[in-house]
DNA sequence: AACTCGGGGAG
DNA sequence: CTCCCAGAGTT
C-alpha cells in the first residue's frame, strides 16, 4: 500500500520532532557537524549499544580525528583500536572508504546518495543517516528501532527480517520526514525506539503519540514487530595452547595472527584447534588431539602438559567451547627447533606480558590472558 | 533468501 | 537462559 495511505503522517512526525527536542540525550556525535565524525559513530553503532559505543568513539577520534589521520595510520593500529567492539570488518571497511574519499573525493564525504553508497561498509541505514545528520538531505534512516516504531504505530505485521520489508519501511520513513528537519526527525525516530518504544516492555504510558498508534489501540504492542527467530548458533569445540616460552623466549607467550579473510580476520589468538563434538572429552585425550593435530596441521611441536583453563564465547552464529592447556615446547632446546611455523595460514609470533596492547585481540582471549597473567 | 560477521546488556 | 542492538557484505 502506498504510504500516503498510512493515517496520521503529520500528527506521528511532528509530536516525535517535539518529543525529540524536548529532551533529547547529550551524545558525543551530537556535539560535532562534521561528517566524517557522524560517519564514525554511525559505522560503531552499527548493531551496537550507544552506551558501549561512546568510550570507542572518543578514543577512535581522539587518535584519527580527520579523515587523513585515519587514511594514513598502519591498519593494525585501527584493529586494536576497535578491539572489544566487535564486527571487526566494519574497522578496515572505514579506513578503506576513508582512503577512497580523500582519493576520489578529495578528502570531503559525499553528499549524494548515489556516491556514498559506494563507500565500504556504508549501506541503507548508513548512507542515510550520514546524508540527513550531517547534510539534513530528506533520506530515511531505517535501523532496528525504526522498524519496530514504525510496526508498531502504523500496524505492519510483515517480517522485518524480509528484505522486501525494509523498502516499506524506507519509502513510509521518507514520506514522514519534516521539511527540512531530516537529521532531527531521523535521530528523533532512532532515540524514540531506543527511550520509549522499547523492544520489550514499552513505555506507552510516557509516550508522546500513544493516542493514535495502531498497535496500542489494537493491545498488539508486544506483539509487533513481527521478526522470525535466528537460528541457535552452531556449537564448536576448541583446544587451546597456552605455550610459555623458554631460554630466549623465556616469559613469553606463543600467539598467532588469523587469515585475512573470515571470522575475526587478522586478529592474535593462542594456537587452537578445532576438534568434533565428543572428541577430546578427557584432558587425557584432548591432550592427544591437541599434540598430534598441532604438529602435524602447523608443524608446531608441543608437549601438552596440564589443563589451563576454559572459556566460552558465543558469536551470532557460532558458540565456542575452548579448553586451554599449559604446554612446552617438545624440541630439547625449548626453540620448536628454531623456527617458528610457516607454510600454514596462520602468522606466529612470541608475546611478552607487556607487549599486549600492540596486538588486537579477540575478547574471549583478552579474558584468557587476564586470567592466566593474575596466576602469574 | 540465507549466511557470515562480535560482543554485551537487559529482563 | 533469550533477545537484539543507530547493519553490511556475500552467495
């Protein structure tokens, strides 16, 4: 149905707008007009809470506060800047397109929707809510909290999950963008389901157009918005080797740097194995595996010698079950006989204590090294 | 349309 | 526990 068809357009934007400006929360981005700023805070908050986004936002500017300060700084530096925040390719999608607006853009964000939605990592939502806050261009900014207000106010029991869904909902957002006040009105929509329209427990008793939502009316505001249900994330059971150097290496630790491509791409980690559920049960046996399978996939020589610790992580679709083991090294000499693996698609290094915060972690083995530091 | 890609806070 | 968060890219 077209959108000039949803009732009560006007009432729904300007009492938001109000509502919006009456109170609206005093965020980092809020309090700058450039537009490679509003891009950063749009790119963390993808997917991601406000309040854990704020820390990362200041310490990301404070270290790339222009678009050439993040264009020229080393890409491991911005990984372990991102360390913690998760989705880690959204970190190298920015400084790519970063590099692609100084170079085709010199050096100023685009303003049209057909241009910046050839940047890396800026899709829909993205281009959209840069064009409106920092340019106050009518673009709908459609996220989550979108979705589910308007589900819930103009009655639209598709499944956002759908794709076809999400264009409803863009060309009903655009239709309700106040002239001239498209920044405002998108961040009133996104604080307005962040504040209010809550995905659990609404707040319809404080809310500024609970007179005429259809939802409400109906008595469907739990009910809405219809989202089919993901699926369980897959188990994996992991053997870690927590291996401490010795001689040269002594007080030091064996980390590896993942592939380029695919989960957690070109972050550290302590050398692990995957191994099928049910295997590797008892220490005895996880030992074994971890052994024969370091050696013989990364011509790693270890001797296993104790359980370490477990830790457990769950991905959106992955949920890791990790059993650390303390190992040596098998070679007499305590060197893996000099040199470290090569041939395998891993990139191995040894890591004092101190030399952490050069190396980007995943966070299940930030917590990891944590631990066995405060063991000593 | 279905997967891949992190991590954490709230109830 | 479950849900879902100012989503995007790939197949």
């Amino acid at each position: 149905m077209p959108s000039s068809d949803y009732p009560h357009r006007e009432y729904f934007a300007e009492r938001l707008l109000a509502w919006y400006r009456r109170g609206k929360r005093d965020l980092p981005w809020r309090r700058s007009r450039d537009p490679y700023h509003i891009w950063v805070s749009e790119v963390m908050l993808q997917q991601t809470r406000v309040e854990t986004v704020i820390p990362y936002y200041h310490r990301f500017l404070e270290r790339f506060p222009t678009i050439d300060a993040l264009a020229a700084a080393p890409e491991e530096e911005v990984l372990k800047l991102w360390e913690g925040l998760g989705y880690y390719s959204r970190a190298r999608n920015l400084q790519s397109a970063v590099r692609e607006v100084k170079e085709r853009y010199g050096g100023v964000v685009p303003d049209t929707k057909e241009d910046i939605a050839t940047l890396k990592g800026v899709g829909p939502y993205t281009s959209g809510a840069i064009l409106s806050i920092a340019y106050n261009k009518p673009e709908p900014a459609v996220d989550g909290n979108v979705m589910r207000v308007l589900a819930r106010f103009f009655l639209i029991e598709e499944d956002i999950m759908k794709p076809g869904t999400r264009t409803v909902m863009e060309k009903l957002a655009r239709s309700l963008i106040p002239d001239g006040e498209a920044g405002d009105f998108n961040q009133a929509l996104m604080e307005f389901g962040a504040l209010v329209c809550s995905p659990r427990s609404p707040q319809c008793l404080t809310c500024p157009v609970m007179e005429r939502c259809a939802a409400r009316h109906e008595g469907r505001e739990d009910d809405l918005p219809v989202k089919k249900k993901a699926k369980p994330p897959r188990p994996e059971r992991r053997l870690a080797a927590f291996i401490e150097g010795s001689g040269e290496h002594a007080g030091k630790v064996l980390i590896r740097q993942r592939p380029q491509e695919g989960l957690l791409a070109r972050m550290w980690e302590l050398p692990h194995i995957l191994v099928e559920q049910g295997a590797g049960t008892t220490d005895d046996e996880a030992m074994r595996l971890l052994q024969g399978r370091l050696l013989q996939d990364e011509t790693l020589d270890v001797l296993p010698q104790e359980p370490f610790m477990h830790a457990e992580h769950t991905f959106s679709h992955i949920h890791w079950d990790m059993q650390v083991y303390r190992c040596r090294l098998a070679s007499a000499d305590g060197k893996t006989g000099g040199a470290l693996p090569e041939l395998t698609p891993f990139h191995y290094r040894w890591m004092g204590h101190e030399e952490m915060e050069q190396y980007a972690f995943p966070n299940v083995f930030v917590r990891i090294f944590r631990e066995a530091f405060k063991q000593g």
